[in-house]
C-alpha cells in the first residue's frame, strides 16, 4: 500500500504552479506556432507573435507568462489503495498549502487574485487560496493530480444552456462564440461539455480543457465516433467565424476543440462551453508515496524563436505631449509605439473614483488624469532588479460602465486594455473624441519590458489594483477604437469572416 506523504504533496502542487506560471504547454505553443506561420490577418498575426515571444521570454526568465497567475483548479484522482500519512491537514489544506507556497514564492512571486467574500467586502485573501478542488476515487495505488491556473478573462466566458434534446448544439456553440467578445484572448481552446446535469456538464468542460492539444492529429487519421466528428465540425465552424487572435480578425480563433459527454435524462441536453485564453496553464503528475512529482523541463529550444518587430508602418507617440488633435488623427487598426507617462486603474480603483466624485469629493492628492491614459492592469509584484512584474491589459469591457465618467470629469485623453468595448464606452469614446488603444493579453512578462518606472500613486491599499504611474518606452498598442467610435473588433471578425467565406455573414440589425 503505497502512503502519500503530506509534504510531498504539498511541495508537488506548489512546484507544479510554479512550473506553469512561466512554461506554457509546449503542445499548445506549438498550435500557437502552427496558426502564427498559416496566419494572413497581419494584426492577428502580430498579436500572435507577442504571444510566443512573451512565453519563451517566461520560460527563460522564469516568470509568469500572464499577470493573472490565476484561480487554481486542481483535480484529483485517489486511488483506493492509497494510505495517506497521519496528518490534521485535509487534503483541501495540503492542495492550499501548495498554493500559498507557491504564490509567496520570494523567486517568482505571483500575483494573489482571489478574493474572499465575493458578494460583499471581497477582500483579497493574499496568497491566491482557496483552489477549486475536484475529487474522484478511481481503482489504483496513485494519486494522480491536474493542476492549472485559470485566468479570469477566460473563466468570466464560461457558459452553460439547457438545450432541447432536439436543438442543435452546433448551432448554439456558433451562436455563443461571437458573444464571448475577445476577453477571453484568443487563440486558445474551447471546452465543451455534453451531457450530465448542469453542475456535471460544466466540470467536464472544464476537465477536458486539460487534455493535450490533438486536433490536427485527429484531421489526419479522420474522426472514429460522433463526438470526433462534432470537435472537426466545430474546429472548422468556430474558425469560419473570423474572429481570429484577439478578435482582431483572422484565419485562427481556436487551436482545438475539446468534448466530454456522459449520459443524461432523457429530457436534458446540458452543453457547457469553457474557453482557455493564450495563457493555458496545466500540468498532470502522480504520487505513489515515494517523494514529491518530479517535474520534466522542458527543453527550451524546441520554442520558437522568433522576434517582435512593429515595423516601420507604426507611430511613434510621446505620451507626455500627445495632444487631443493627434488622438484623432489616429486610425483603427494602426499601431502606436508609446513613449511617456500614463496612468494604471482597474476595477476596483474606478469604484474609488466613482465614489469620490458621487460625494462631491475630489481626486487624492498627485492623481492627475488630464491630458493622460489610463492602462487597465493589474501587475504582478516585482523580484529582483524588476521595476514592475508582468503587466499584460486586463478586460477593458469591465470599465465600460466608468468611461463616460473619466472621459468628463477627469480630462482623460484614452484608454488602454484589451479586448472589445461595448456601446456604452463606444458611445462616450466618440462624445469625447477620445480613443481605446489595444494591448496584447498574454504578453504580460513582454508588455513588463516597456516599463522603465513604476510608482503607486494612489489608493496604496488596493494591493496591484493601486493607480501606477508606469513611464513606458516603445510600448506597441493597436488602435482598437479611435475618436469616430469605429471598433475594429466589430469591424474585423465580419471582414474574416467574408473572407473565409464558409458561414454566410449575417449582418446586425440595427
Ligand atoms: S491571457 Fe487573457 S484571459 Fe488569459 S489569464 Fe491572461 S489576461 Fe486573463
């Protein structure tokens, strides 16, 4: 009877999150590789290119490849035979060890975005505990264990529907996907649970997210059952759909499509959809009592080694005398290179300042928008000689509903983050002529090298969701939505889309 020992596992989830923190999947960089090399959208292609850069910068510099190190979701497998060491810890506890451990770490700390109290005071728990655990107990003498981090932007996508036994779920999934927005940072997979009731539906779309990157494989030897057939189907049809990496248009939104079913009522059909963004991170290990899991690195070589070059074609701006006429003289779709001064804030600090104006208070003392930008980002703590940690946008749809509030009161000049606006942020945008730039997600560690200084400058006490002033050189952002309020995250899918030419384009009604 093989006896797990407490320390052992504790040590192995720690150095497992470690381990995906800064090396991604090689089968899934890989994909990324394949669809950068067919890529003829040359946006998509770029942000692509940033993409892998970054993740071979992570794997060498050993630091995290997003700045959302994100929420721990382990699933375990006991096997029966095991014995576990006498101990006071839960597993539960020894699995939140792990992670505390391994987000405190002094070498590569990570970023602790988990908060308690998540209908109320949400108050950060600062060492990125508790994981999502889920248990199964198989036949064996191992315990075999799943460890991934999943990032925010990614998990806010997951959907779930009850669909009739009669309804298509083709039709839903191709549906849904263009509601995701790009929040999500495509390219990356979709899970896609069938079956089950609904809480099963959705753990199976998540597990099977943790599954190696295989649909080319399956391409070349031709699907053997339906649900192969389905994943080929939806590979080709959620592609057709011209998304494309970051929503920017293109030939690749998904790098695979992954499916698990289990039996249901006769009456249901549960599908639950779960996207994993550009930063995947999972990694699969046993312990069978004798030690912590040995962790393979992997051989950095074998990453692609290619370099991000803006080009001549991109602006240069000084973020320090940029004025509202250049602000609208710039085009969508075009690439900036930022040089200056601009200001942090996420969500919690636009609560703060929303706060502030509805009691007739002003900004806190040295918080100055006027004439600046705002970059939505929360970083990681700096190790070493850093001056910031990786400091990739966070979802810029989330501050939609401050926009209008910075742009009038503030003297803001635009914004920077990633992913689509909604028409509310649009609609301020054009009302103040101001413009919404675009930075990669998933290019955190590489976005970190434009940073040159960062200071805290307001609301200290918010942790990375503090105001930053970041003096950033060559920062490249993409025009995303420009002083017209025209959005090329509206504009490139349909393009793509036409031009892929598989799904007629259906127009939006006004
Ligand atoms: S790549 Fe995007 S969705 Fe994924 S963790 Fe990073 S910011 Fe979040």
């Amino acid at each position: 009877m093989n006896v797990i020992k407490q320390e052992d596992l504790i040590q192995s989830v720690a150095d497992a999150l470690q381990y995906i923190s800064y090396y991604h999947p090689k089968d899934f960089i890989d994909a990324v590789y394949a669809a950068y090399q067919k890529e003829a959208s040359q946006p998509a292609k770029d942000a692509m290119a940033q993409i892998l850069v970054n993740s071979r910068l992570c794997a060498y510099g050993k630091r995290p490849i997003c700045q959302d190190t994100g929420i721990v979701t382990v699933f375990v497998k006991v096997g029966m035979q095991v014995q576990w060491e006498a101990t006071c810890m839960s597993v539960n506890d020894m699995i939140n060890e792990g992670v505390r451990r391994a987000y405190l770490h002094p070498d590569n700390i990570l970023r602790a975005s988990i908060l308690d109290d998540p209908a109320g005071k949400r108050a950060n728990t600062k060492d990125n505990t508790p994981a999502t655990i889920h248990y199964e107990v198989i036949p064996g003498n191992k315990v075999d264990i799943t460890v991934a981090a999943k990032g925010g932007g990614s998990e806010n996508k997951a959907k779930l529907v009850m669909l009739n036994p009669s309804d298509s779920i083709v039709d839903w999934v191709l549906k849904t996907v263009p509601t995701l927005g790009a929040g999500w940072c495509p390219p990356g997979m979709l899970g896609i649970g069938i079956g089950g009731t609904a809480e099963k539906a959705m753990i199976l779309a998540k597990e099977v997210l943790m599954d190696p990157v295989d649909i080319q494989d399956l391409i070349a030897k031709g699907p053997q059952n339906r649900v192969e057939e389905l994943r080929l189907e939806l590979y080709d049809k959620v592609n057709a759909l011209g998304i494309g990496a970051q929503g920017l248009g293109g030939l690749t939104t998904v790098v695979d499509v992954k499916i698990k079913e289990y039996p249901t009522h006769a009456a249901s059909l549960p599908v639950a959809m779960i996207p994993n963004c550009a930063a995947t991170r999972h990694i699969h290990f046993s312990l069978d009592g004798t030690g912590p899991a040995v962790l393979q690195v992997p051989c950095l070589e074998d990453w692609p080694k290619l370099n991000y070059e803006v080009g001549e074609v991109a602006k240069r701006v000084n973020l320090n005398s940029v004025t509202s006429e250049e602000v609208m003289s710039w085009k969508p779709g075009e690439t900036l290179l930022l040089s200056g001064t601009l200001l942090t804030g996420r969500d919690a600090a636009h609560k703060r300042i929303q706060d502030l104006f509805a009691c007739g208070e002003s900004l806190p003392p040295g918080l100055d928008f006027k004439n600046k930008f705002i970059y939505y980002v929360g970083p990681v703590d700096p190790v070493r000689d850093e001056v910031v940690g990786p400091a990739g946008p966070t979802t810029a749809t989330r501050m939609d509903k401050f926009t209008e509030m910075m742009l009038a009161k503030t003297g803001l000049l635009g914004m920077i983050g990633k992913a689509e606006r909604g028409p509310q942020a649009i609609a301020a945008i054009r009302k103040h002529k101001a413009v919404y730039l675009m930075a990669v997600g998933g290019a955190a560690y590489l976005v970190s090298k434009a940073i040159r200084n960062s200071k805290v400058v307001a609301f200290p006490e918010l942790g990375m969701e503090a105001v930053h002033e970041f003096e950033v050189e060559d920062m490249p952002v993409t025009v995303a939505v420009d002083s017209e309020g025209v959005s090329v995250h509206a504009s490139a899918p349909k393009i793509w889309q036409a031009k892929i030419g598989k799904i007629p384009v259906i127009e939006e009604s006004s």
